[in-house]
C-alpha cells in the first residue's frame, strides 16, 4: 500500500489509515501512521468548519506527507526491490540478522525518522547489500 494521491473530495470527506493507503512499504507498520493520519484529518476537519472552504481538507494529505512522505518514499523503493521476488526476499530477511541492519531499523521505527546518525555503518551495509545481490553473502 502507499498513500493515495487524494484523501479528500474537496467538500464533505477526508480519508485516514487504511483507508488513505498509510501502511509503510516494506514494513506493514500502520497503526502509528494510522494515528497521525487521524490527528492530520481531525485538523483539516477543524480548519474546513472555521473557514468554510472544502479545500482545507486537502491539508491532512500535505501535513502527513510533509513529516513522513520521505520515509514512505525510501521504504516503497526498498519494498519494489526486495520483495520482486521470493529469493530476493529471502535475502531480505537474512540481511535483517545483520546487527547494523536491526540497530538502525530500530532507531528508524522509534523515531520514525530516516537515521543518518552512524555513517560508517551506511557504509557497511551498503557492502553487505551488494554482496547479497550478487550472490556473494550466504542466505
Ligand atoms: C495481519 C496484520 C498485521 C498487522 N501488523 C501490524 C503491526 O504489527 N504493526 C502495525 O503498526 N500495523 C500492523 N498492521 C496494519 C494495521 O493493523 C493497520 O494499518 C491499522 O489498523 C489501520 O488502522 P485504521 O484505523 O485505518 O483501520 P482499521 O484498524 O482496519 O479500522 C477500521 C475499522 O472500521 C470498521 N469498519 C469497516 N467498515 C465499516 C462500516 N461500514 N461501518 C462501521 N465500521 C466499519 C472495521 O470493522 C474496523 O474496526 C497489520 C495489519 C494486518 C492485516
């Protein structure tokens, strides 16, 4: 799933969680975004009956992906790559016994923020990567 590109009909509806497609690529995570998309849409409902005009309802779609479309836009590329097939897949999961790879998903899932903190361990797992897609890594 990936955020729809409208949520809203510019008048008397305006979409969250599942319904808006706010579930992470590669990940499935959609309870939090589900959350904040629903603050996001609350406050868009507010601005829309203080001004009168539908088109404020559009402002849920834009505040959430004003925080969080970068990061939605990296795990959609990773879940296009990773997941095109079953062996691709599988050397997915097997990356993610990598202790880099589960330190920095870690950080990333708490802070739900891309993490650029350890740039030597970027470095590291873009080798282990390209050993995996060249076969070189064991599954
Ligand atoms: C198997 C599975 C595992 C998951 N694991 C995780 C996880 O580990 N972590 C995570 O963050 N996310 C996970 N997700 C995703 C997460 O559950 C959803 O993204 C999140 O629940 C979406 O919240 P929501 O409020 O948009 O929708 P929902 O939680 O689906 O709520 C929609 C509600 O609307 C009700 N409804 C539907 N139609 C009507 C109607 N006509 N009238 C009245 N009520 C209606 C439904 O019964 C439901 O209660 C998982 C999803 C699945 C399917």
């Amino acid at each position: 799933m990936k955020p729809l590109p409208r949520w809203d009909d510019g008048r008397h509806v305006v979409l969250a969680g599942d319904a808006a497609g706010v579930v992470a690529p590669a990940s499935g995570e959609g309870i939090y975004y589900a959350m904040l998309g629903g603050r996001f849409a609350a406050s868009a409902v507010a601005l829309c009956l203080k001004t009168g005009d539908g088109q404020a309802l559009a402002s849920a779609r834009k505040a959430f992906l004003r925080e969080h479309g970068r990061v939605f836009w990296v795990l959609g590329i990773m879940q296009r790559f990773w997941y095109a097939s079953d062996r691709r897949r599988e050397r997915f999961v097997s990356m993610c016994r990598d202790r880099d790879v589960q330190q920095l998903t870690f950080d990333a899932y708490m802070n739900k923020r891309l993490v650029r903190a350890r740039p030597l361990a970027h470095v590291r797992i873009f080798f282990k990567d390209v050993a995996h897609l060249l076969g070189l890594a064991r599954v």
